[in-house]
C-alpha cells in the first residue's frame, strides 16, 4: 500500500479533513453568506498545510512516482532509457 499512497499516513488524514471540512462549509452555504470570512480562512488554511508539510518534508523522501530532474538531466535520461530499450 505504500507504493500506492505515497506520503506520511498524516497527510492523508489532512486530505480527509480538508474535504470533511470543504463539505461542512459547502453544506453550510459558509461560501455564499460570509464569502469574506470563508476565503479568509481558506487562503490562511491552504499555507498553513503547505508550510506544515514542506517544514515536515526530509530530503530523500519519496513523493511523486517519477524522479523530479532538471531540465537538462530530464534529457539525458529520457535518452538513456530509450537506449535500454
């Protein structure tokens, strides 16, 4: 299961929540009767998450599937598994 959920178990509770907490507002009409207060709190919450992660995040750790490379080195290697095959 760890192949297919990469990432800490936490940063899925953090989708979970977030989602719970979107459907909440939705249900409440949150997003049309105080629309200020709403995006207020949706711009703070969004960093929020993104700094929480990004300030938990070790170097090494595995997030996306595919490597992350430069530009330059994505060349060299699309060139290197062509020539594997």
């Amino acid at each position: 299961m760890r192949d297919i959920f990469l990432g800490k178990p936490w940063h899925w509770a953090l989708v979970v929540l977030v989602a719970a907490l979107m459907a909440w507002a939705g249900s409440a009409r949150t997003h049309v009767i105080q629309f200020n207060a709403f995006l207020i709190a949706l711009v703070i919450g969004s960093l929020l998450i993104v700094l929480l992660i990004l300030k938990t995040h070790r170097s090494g750790e595995q997030v996306t599937r595919e490597p992350l490379l430069p530009d330059d080195l994505e060349d060299t290697a699309h060139e290197q598994e062509e020539a594997n095959t």
